[in-house]
C-alpha cells in the first residue's frame, strides 16, 4: 500500500515549469500587433526617404523578424511549451539561416 501511495504522488507531481495558458483576448492582442506590423511594412514601401537611404530591406526584415517571433512564440505556442523545444527550434532556425548565407555568399550576391 506504500508503493501505491508513492506512484500516485509521483505520478501527480507537476515537472518542468508550469505556465498559464493565454485567454483568447490575448490571442487577439496579438493578431492586432501582426496586423498593425504589416500594415507599417506596407506604409514602409511608400516612403521614398526609406528608398533613399537604402534602409527598405533592413526595415523589412525587422518586420519579419518580429512578426515571426510573434507566430512562433504564441501561436506555436513556443513560449509555453518545455525549453529543450526552444533550444531544438532556435538551432534549426540558425543552421538554416547559416546554409541561406553560405549559399548567397558563394554565389556572390553581396559582391555588388
């Protein structure tokens, strides 16, 4: 009858961190910062100051970069999920960015 005892307190034992799920008010927070982040890329191209100082694709890839924390944080539930997952996402996402610049690269596209 010990053992029982034991399992089942073991077996009820939260492990790793335990997080509160968003609400759905929440999840539309976030939908309004992507939809007001892509509306500033959109209004980002129509300005010929950003054209001039060469600063569109940079800008854009702030944009993106953002809006891709936002999905994958949230929405892929990232942030709520165990760390190991995190760490096993950020190292696919940097070798496949390593591979993109090594490709670019050897094919010089920053050799103007």
């Amino acid at each position: 009858m010990e053992q029982a005892e034991r399992v089942e307190r073991v077996g009820a034992a939260p492990r790793g961190r335990v997080v509160r799920h968003p609400s759905p008010r929440e999840y539309v927070r976030v939908a309004v910062v992507l939809a007001v982040v892509t509306a500033l890329e959109v209004a980002v191209y129509y300005v010929d100051w950003v054209h001039e100082h060469g600063l569109l694709i940079p800008l854009l890839f702030l944009f993106a970069l953002v809006k891709f924390s936002l999905v994958v944080l949230w929405y892929m539930h990232l942030r709520f999920d165990s760390r190991t997952y995190a760490r096993f996402f950020v190292m696919g996402l940097a070798g496949a960015l390593t591979l993109y610049m090594a490709v670019l690269l050897m094919f010089r596209t920053f050799a103007g």
